[in-house]
C-alpha cells in the first residue's frame, strides 16, 4: 500500500475538525499546561516558510505534553487591529474589515494544512468588538487607578480621592503634582480636580513629543521608527507635539527589572528588557543659567549666585563626583528652554539645527557616529566653584532620559570628548595621569584633582561625599533614573480600538462600562483629521458626542489576549477569575525577538495592574519564552560587472566629463525593471536622478553576463505633465522646486542651468548577480508558500524539515532541495507497516533485545530532545531509528507502536493513520477504522533504562596482534572462561594448529589476543 499523503492528511484533518479533537476543557483533574504562540497580523500576502517555524514547535511541544498526561491549551487568534491593515486596506482600495476578514480565512486555512493542534473555539480577532471591549474596559481601570508608591502597586483612584480630601497630596511619594491641602482640594472645582488626577491615573492624557509620520498620518513608537522612516513603507518621520494618551508604565520600572529574575528568559532577552528599562543611580543638581545679558551686567558675588526667579538647568548625572570637570552643558534639542536662553546673535543656528534633529529618530541620534551640535550663547554656572559653562545642544541627548540635560565632562567621557575636541572646548583635567589628552577615561579607580572639596578623594568613593554635599547645599537632589519612558497609546487612526472617552470642555470623562464596547464607526475613507486628529474627527456624529478621535495602538489587544483564550466566550468578564486561577502564567510563549521590548513590557505590566488590582491571580504572563530563528531566503544581488573582472562592479560608461553613476543595484529576479540612479554634477551642486532600465526578458541568475540596452522609463521625481521645457515655466518660484526633473532633462532653478539627458551617450549595460541569504520577504521576492511545499511533499514532511534544519533558535536558510531526504525518511518509515505490493507488514511476534534496544534508546533521545526543544536532533534521532529497524528487518507491532506515539507530535497524520491501523479490525485501502484508537489519546511510552545495559559485546580475536575473527561474549565471564570459550572456536584452533597457545590476554570491554 503506497504512502499518499495528500488523501491521509485531508482525512485526518477533517476529522480532527469534525470530532473537535483538539477542543480543551476548563475543568479537569489533569495537570493544566498552556502553550502560547505570539499571534499573527494576518497580512494580505498570507504566510511563508518563515513563518510557522514557532508555531511548529509550539504544536510539537503541546502534542508532547499531551501525550505526558498534561490538560493543554494551545489556542490561536490574530491580532487584527492596528496599522498594517489600514494600509493594505488603503493599498488596495478596500476596507479594513473586509481585507482582514478574506487574510484571516487565508492564514486558518493555511495552518489547518499544516496540521496544528489548535482549539479554534477559542479563536480571538482583536478587531472583534466582543473582544475589544474588554480591552477598553482594561483600559478604563488603567484610567481609573494610580500607583501607590508605598505599596508599590496600582490602586483605585478613589483611594486617592479619598486621600486628597482627608490630606490633600502632601504625605505622598509622589512628585507628580505641586502641593495642596485637604481643604484645597475641595475648594477645586471639578475640571480643577480632574485635571489634577489626570496627573496620577495610570492611563492618562497630555502633550508631547511624538513620532509623526505624515504619510501615514500617525504616531508611531519608537520601535516603529528605523534610521528616520516608518518601518512600514519607509516615509520620513518627524518630532510633533500632540495631545496623546500614555500609560505610566514607568512606576512599574523597578517591579518588571527585578521580576525578570522570576521568569525564564533567555539571558539576552533579559539584557534587552533591562537596557530598554535602563535603571541608573545618581544626582539631579541645578546649575543656573546666564545669558548675554547677564554677563554684560557684570560678575559680582550677588550675581554670580542661584536667586529667586532666576532661570535654572537642571541635570541629572550617575557621576557627580566629576562635577569639577563640567566644561560645557547639552541640551537636547527638543525642550523650550532653548528658546528662551538662545541669543539673538545664536538664533538662526539654533533654529537650523533644531530642524534638522527634528528629522531623525531617536535610534537614528543615538547611533549617528559624526559629531554635530550648536552653542545657544548661554552659560551655566557651576554651583560650587562659580566657573560659567557653555551650553550647547546636539542630537546625542534625548528629552525623554533624565532632564534632558547633561553636563559634559571630556576627560572622563569619550562622546564628550570628541565632542570638546571638534568644537575647540577647553578640557579640564580633574583625573591627573590618568587622561592622557587624547581619549577620555570613564573610570572611578582615580585620585581626584582640581576638585575642591573632592581632592585626594577616590572618585567611586567620592560620588556618595558630592551627593550629601549636594543635597546639603540645596542645589540638588539624589535621584534613581530610568532610560524608559511613559507608553504613547493613541494613534492618529481610524483601524484601532476607539477610546471609551468623552471630552466635555476639555475635560475627559470615561464612558460607563455599561456603554461598552464602543464600537468603531463604520467609515468609506480614511484620511487624517484636522490638526493631527485621527479620522475619527472626520465622522460629525462621533465628532458631536464629543468621543475620544484618536484609537489605541496594535500592542493594546496583545497585551492581555493570553488571558481571553482561557475564557473566550464569556460576556461577563474579561476573564473568570476561577478560570484564569486554573489556567495561570502560560507555561510556554514563543515568539520572535523583534517583541522583545514593546509588547513584552506593556503585557508584563498589564498583567501586573490586574495583578494589583485582584483581577487576576498572578504578576507575571509568561513562565518561559523561547524565541525562534529566522527562516532566510536567498535574494540575487544584480551588481554592474567589469569586463575584465566580475567580482568587482563599475562604474556606468557615460562619456560626458560632467557625469557618473551609481554602480550597485539591488532587484528580485521576478521584476523586469531594474531601477538605478545617474548622479549628476553640474559644475556647482551633485543631484541623483533615479529612473529604471527594462531588462527585456534577460536571465538575472547565473555568472554569465547580461548585456542591458537602457531605456529611460518615466520615473521622475516631479510629474512631468506639470513642468516642461516647452511649457516655460520651470522659472516661476511659487511653483518650481529648487531642483527638479522632467522626462526631458534636469533643470537647477538656483543656477538657472538645464541639463538636456539626451545629450548623454549611454552604452549598453553589463550586470552579473550574486546570491544573497536575508530575510525572507514579499518585498525580495524570496518567499517560498508553504502550500506549495506540502502539495508536493506533505504536511508531515514539511514539518519535520522545518524542524531538522537546525536548532530552533537558530536562523538558518531555507533550501527546498533539502527536504527530499525528510520525505524518504517517512517512506521509509511507512514501509515498515506496508509493502506495495505484499500490503500488510506488522506481526505480533515478540520484539527481540536488540530491537528493544533501538525502540528505548530512541524514546530517552526523543523525550529528553523535546524537553529542551532540541527538535533538529530529534528529527535525526527518528532518521537513525528507522533506518536500525529496517537493517533489523523489524516490523513488529510491539516496537512500532511505541515508535507512532513518539513520532505523533512531530508528524501527526502519519502517526495516526498508521497507529489507527494498528488498532483497527478491518484496513481498507484508504486507511482504517476512524472510529478506532488514536495516537492523541495515547500515553508516552515509559523509559526502561535496563533495556540498554549491555549483557554482552562482540570481541575481535587477534593472533600474535593481528584480527582473525570476532566473538560475541558476556560480560560477566572470568579470564578461565573466556580462554575455554576461545580455544573451542574454529578459527583459533586452525592458527594454533593443535599446539597450546603461549599466552591469552583478555583485556575485558577492549580485546582478546592469542599468542602463539
């Protein structure tokens, strides 16, 4: 009987989803077991090879479990709101609902070929209002709460209410709000006293700078931004103050540091977690400010001093030991401060540079490399010696960490250092031999100099002198500082969660919950609002009832979507308290590391405000995490060739003097348009003109030469149906851009100069490409489908390659060659059970030792493999198995059966069809009874470890040090026996010829050898 996989793996799933095999109860005396996959975003293009690597593993382990004895829960939704469904649904004309709808049925579709154990009862879509009413309701006890700081937990806001009008706010730890008394807080009227509680709420609304992509129309989060652009599309993105809503996940800094120790992360992703979070020890100290004005009154003592009134800069510092080494201030250049502190000689240079910081992100600051910056014509005066300090600003200090200040000590900071150097800053040297003059030296092991009070102190021990020092003087105060920030929770968007909110006179109020789920307007277009507002602000009714026009962001459903599946359909609650008590932390999450910041931190403290708030019984989501690799594919790099050289590209043979190119291009082979740049300098300025060239149907693979004729294809940067040569008016300033391009040339309006292309001979092309391994993507045309794979091979196989091309944490390339030797693998195994032509191959004989060597050997290497989800090994253990049953010609039910139950988890619709054939009373051709056994309901095959102690072992038998023969014995025979056993056998006796030997050395477990 052949092995048709396609019919056996439609027959098993089919019933799986008729019977509901992997439907899972909220009551039961098994030991519970949650595995979690990070859900998917249902993009239009459906999934890649790339994708279900997590997912296989997942299903491995929660099948394994399963089989352990364990209750598990294994559900699957789709995180269906949020920005990349608006702009495939914009990209293709449709609404969002319906293109998220048609991808959902697309991506189920796609994983119920691969055969995943999931309970899809419990199915979640964060874009359903039965689900996202409970995350506005989360929402709304985030907006209803504040953190206490002595009990380091959130509570109701009633509390403090009940606080403020019994004590006012003096006796909080909390700088959130200035002081007022009891009395105070009653005379408030009420806009004055939530206005004041918007202070504390957790959830809570203000301005603030954000990340505006103006293309997109919406904020995005940091981790949204790469080197200045949307990480969707690629648009510029810039700093906008906007009214925002944020949540204060910043009091619960310590709390997700120090419960990193509770969880099994891997080391890396805790080191991510805690930079992200980037809890540091020091001072705030204010320095105050003098401008030009004030120095040209003079200098004296009274002047020279803080005074009532007078501005401030306040920094904060993990170094203020170095506070005698401050030669110049940073501020970043986001803050209001600069406006008022410039000179009007430093104006324009301020406002320059601050426009072009307003250009990048923060990660694109941080990591810049050339040194950039621009003195505001202000000074600082240091609060101890009375020295005045410049004070610049440059994109290298960031608003949002500390004060958004620094004071800058070049002798003990690199990036100060540099920073002195390149703007000519006097160093002061307050660490002796230790700053050589050239680089700086972060230390605290020197002798301090040159620093007063400080002098001959050790500059680790002196850091605990300046802060008592400070505080003593009442120009500062100790401060603990964390690098993370306030969550931003709004978008300036329409597909998203709509806020239960109303404004009445620029107050929020929240909706009651009774009025949830607010749902989300149904709307033909999308377009931004006025003033930055979502498109919600274009609907006059939601516009009318005064209703919040911003929605929350994608992480808003996935914060808290693990505790849905375990209660999916209840309308009462978020979840049942007994249920999530059951259910608990998931024991298992697997998910990629680009999550490791964003939605891991917001979901650890969503969990820990229900935590908090007695909603749930425990503070932290997820028990372990294990992050899968990335499955590549292999993109073909087109590069220009050198006729003599093809390793090296060159450049474009354009003869005109005033004219190069650019020679590297990167393109997918199925596109028949190779795009490139010609780089023009006219004389006084460089321009890049980008057009495509039609590659006419050319092979791009291989190393053989590809010869291009170009053809300039309308890719202008303008629309050329506006500006022409002919139409005459490229001069007119309203209109013309300083520099533009039409299909007839290049015209620079600056110097009035126009540059004709068709005065530039250009010969044809030569390109070579290159293999290159990256990422797999729709955009690199490098995406194999994962139906196309199991069509021709099957969903068994395509799991278990998944699985054996290597460790499961591990990127590796996808090669589709590779799977042919998993396919014979299950061939193989299947013809263990059947012959093609005599059908029918198990017995019920009695398995042999050896053959029960094989089978335990393989159940301790399987079961202590997907313990530590070590599945490439396990894929090559069954490989080896197979292959020692078949050399024993083994095709007994009692070996395997066993063997079907360990492979279950890792080819499930092998397992079963062949498992139910061995229970079943009548096989037909197309499998057995369905009613019969099955391989889920199995238990894991027991280990017996004395089935793999050794009784015997085969010896060679050497004459006079050469092999002659081989000899099984037992282990437990003495020097006498061996050497009776030996001298009866064959061909021993032929070498010794009748004569007794001259000596037999027996080393027991290594060798016998015969002397004669």
């Amino acid at each position: 009987m052949e092995y048709k996989f396609n019919e056996i793996e439609k027959k098993w799933q089919d019933y799986w989803k008729e019977k509901k095999t992997y439907q899972v109860s909220n009551d039961s005396d098994k030991p519970k077991y949650y595995v979690l996959d990070m859900f998917p975003y249902p993009s239009g293009s459906g999934l890649h090879v790339g994708h279900p690597l997590g997912y296989i593993a997942s299903d491995i382990f929660a099948r394994f479990k399963r089989l352990k004895g364990f209750n598990v829960l294994h559900p699957m939704g789709f995180d269906s709101f949020g920005l990349p469904a608006e702009q495939y649904a914009l990209e293709t004309g449709q609404h969002p609902a319906e293109t998220t709808k048609n991808n959902i049925a697309t991506f189920k579709n796609q994983l119920d070929k691969i055969g995943f154990c999931y309970d899809w009862d419990r199915e979640v879509r964060t874009s359903e209002p039965a689900y996202y009413k409970w995350t506005q309701w989360i929402f709304l006890q985030l907006f209803n709460s504040y953190f206490d700081k002595k009990e380091n937990k959130a509570k109701p806001i009633a509390e403090l209410i009940k606080i403020f009008e019994a004590e006012g706010n003096n006796k909080l730890q909390t700088t959130n709000h200035k002081p007022f008394s009891a009395n105070e807080w009653k005379a408030f009227d009420e806009p004055k006293q939530l206005s004041i509680l918007m202070d504390y709420r957790l959830a809570y609304c203000g301005y603030g700078e954000v990340n505006w992509c103006e293309a997109l129309g919406t904020v995005l989060a940091n981790d949204e931004v790469v080197n200045g652009v949307s990480e969707r599309g690629g648009h510029p993105v810039v700093k906008k103050k906007l009214r925002q809503w944020y949540l204060r996940i910043t009091e619960y800094a310590d709390r997700l540091l120090e419960d990193l120790s509770r969880v099994e992360f891997s080391d890396a992703m805790k080191e991510m977690q805690s930079n992200w979070i980037g809890k540091s020890s020091g001072a705030e100290i204010d320095f105050e400010i003098k401008t030009m004005d004030d120095r040209r009154q003079g200098t004296n003592e009274q002047q020279s001093s803080v005074v009532e009134g007078r501005r401030s800069l306040r920094v904060y510092t993990t170094r203020p030991d170095t506070i005698f080494g401050v030669d110049f201030m940073v501020v970043a250049p986001e803050l209001d401060l600069i406006n008022e502190i410039k000179t009007p000689g430093q104006t324009k240079e301020v406002e320059d540079y601050i426009a072009y910081v307003k250009s990048r992100s923060e990660r694109e600051r941080m990591a810049e490399k050339k040194i950039s910056g621009c003195f505001t014509g202000a000074y600082a005066v240091n609060p101890f010696d009375g020295r005045e300090i410049p004070i610049w600003i440059s994109e290298y200090v960031l608003a949002g960490y500390g004060t958004g200040a620094i004071m800058a000590v070049p002798c003990g900071d690199e990036r100060d250092h540099k920073f002195a150097k390149h703007f000519n800053i006097p160093i002061t040297n307050i660490i002796g031999s230790f700053y050589n003059g050239e680089e700086a030296n972060p230390t605290k092991e020197a002798t301090l100099e040159n620093s007063s009070f400080l002098n001959s102190l050790l500059m680790k021990d002196a850091i605990d002198v300046a802060i008592n020092k400070i505080e003593e003087e009442g120009i500062g105060v100790r401060k603990v500082n964390y690098k993370m920030r306030d969550a931003a929770f709004s978008r300036q968007r329409y597909w998203g969660e709509p806020f239960p909110i109303v404004w009445k006179d620029g107050t929020a109020y929240p909706l009651d919950e009774k009025e949830l789920p607010l749902e989300l307007p149904h709307v033909e277009t999308y377009k931004p609002g006025p003033d930055g507002e979502g498109p919600l602000a274009n609907i006059p009714e939601w516009v009318a009832k005064e209703l919040e026009t911003n929605t929350m962001p994608g992480y808003a459903g996935s914060s808290w979507y693990f505790l849905r599946y375990m209660d999916p359909h209840n309308d009462k609650a978020f979840c049942d308290r007994k249920v999530s008590d059951y259910w608990n932390q998931v024991d298992l999450y697997i998910g990629g590391t680009e999550h490791a910041v964003g939605h891991l931190l917001y979901s650890r403290m969503w969990t820990k405000v229900l935590f908090d708030l007695n909603l749930i019984g425990h503070d932290e989501p997820y028990k372990k995490l294990v992050n899968q690799g990335m499955i590549t594919g292999v993109s073909e790099k087109l590069i220009r060739a050198s006729s003599s050289d093809f390793d090296e590209p060159n450049e474009l043979d354009i003869p005109n003097k005033s004219t190069s190119a650019s020679t590297s291009f990167w393109v997918n082979w199925i596109e028949n348009k190779l795009p490139f740049s010609i780089q023009i300098d006219d004389g006084e300025d460089f321009y890049v003109i980008n057009h495509s060239v039609e590659l006419k149907g050319y092979s791009l693979f291989g190393e053989s030469l590809i010869n291009v004729p170009i053809e300039f294809v309308n890719e202008s940067v303008l629309d050329i149906n506006e500006y022409s040569k002919e139409k005459s008016n490229i001069n007119q300033p309203k209109k013309t851009p300083e520099v533009f391009v039409c299909k007839e040339g290049f015209y620079n309006s600056k110097t009035g100069k126009w540059f004709d292309f068709d005065k530039i001979e250009i010969t044809p092309l030569q390109f070579k490409t290159i293999p290159v391994v990256e990422k797999m993507s729709k955009s690199k045309r490098n995406v194999v489908n994962p139906d196309d794979i199991i069509n021709k091979y099957g969903a068994d196989t395509f799991r278990m390659y998944e699985m054996f091309l290597g460790p499961v944490e591990m990127s590796k390339p996808w090669d589709t060659k590779g799977i042919e030797g998993v396919y014979r693998f299950l061939k193989k195994l299947w013809r263990l059970f059947y012959d093609e032509m005599k059908g029918k191959m198990w017995n019920e004989e009695k398995a042999t030792d050896a053959e029960l060597k094989v089978l335990h050997k393989t159940i301790k290497k399987i079961e202590e493999d997907t313990e530590r989800f070590s599945f490439n090994t396990a894929v090559s253990t069954f490989m080896i198995c197979v292959n020692e049953l078949a050399d024993l010609k083994c095709h007994k039910k009692e070996i395997l059966e066993p063997l079907l139950i360990l492979l279950a988890p890792y080819a499930p619709h092998i397992a079963e069809e062949l498992y139910n054939n061995l229970h079943s009373s009548h096989v037909s051709p197309t499998g057995g009874d369905l009613e019969g056994a099955s391989v889920l309901d199995a238990a894991f095959p027991a280990f017996n470890p004395a089935l793999l102690v050794e009784s015997s072992k085969e010896y060679p038998i050497s004459i006079n040090g050469k092999v002659r023969a081989n000899l099984s014995l037992s282990l437990d025979l003495d020097q006498k026996q061996v050497e009776e056993i030996i001298l009866q056998n064959e061909i021993v006796m032929k070498w010794l010829e009748g004569n007794p030997p001259k000596k037999i050395i027996y080393v027991k477990n290594k060798m016998i050898n015969v002397v004669i």
